[in-house]
C-alpha cells in the first residue's frame, strides 16, 4: 500500500484527505476512494481537470499512483487573470 493526498479547495473551503492505495490505482480510482465528493457535492470533481504537485495530468484513468502523491483537482475560474487585471485597471 502507498500513501497518498486528494486535494481540492475553494474560497471558502479547503478539504485534504489522505488515503491508502494500492500501487496500481489510478487518480481517478483515488479521488472516488477519498469520498472528497462529499464536502463539495456543487461541483463534478471527477470530471474536472486534475494534476500531481501542480502537473496537469492528461490521463487521470491512466496514471499510477506512487507514494507520496499529492492529486490536485483544479476548480473552474470563475474570471480569468486577464478579465482581473482589466477590471483592476478601469478602477
């Protein structure tokens, strides 16, 4: 078994859960495991973009876990960083 972390935050909660895994589970597998779905049921987390230590992850179903993981899974943004530096300049 390895250890390892699912992560996911918003602005007003941040939640870590950390498990143990089989060597061959997937993120996919991991995030569904860590019941994480249930602090935040407003979002589809299996369906949101997702990395390892800030490394987007292509293939969630695909990638094998190793200890000391740490999945990441990436909210939408709610504006992006250029409607925020636009807004900040027309004050």
């Amino acid at each position: 078994m390895i250890q390892i972390e699912v992560v996911f935050a918003t602005s007003s909660l941040q939640k870590i859960v950390t498990l143990e895994v089989e060597p061959q589970c997937s993120i996919a597998d991991a995030i569904a495991r860590s019941q994480i779905q249930e602090f935040f049921p407003e979002y589809e987390l299996l369906s949101l973009p997702v990395g390892i230590f800030g490394k987007r992850q292509f293939s969630p179903e695909q990638y094998q876990l190793k200890n000391g993981d740490r999945i990441e899974i990436y909210r939408p943004l709610n504006k992006t960083p250029n409607q925020k530096r636009l807004e900040r300049a027309r004050k």
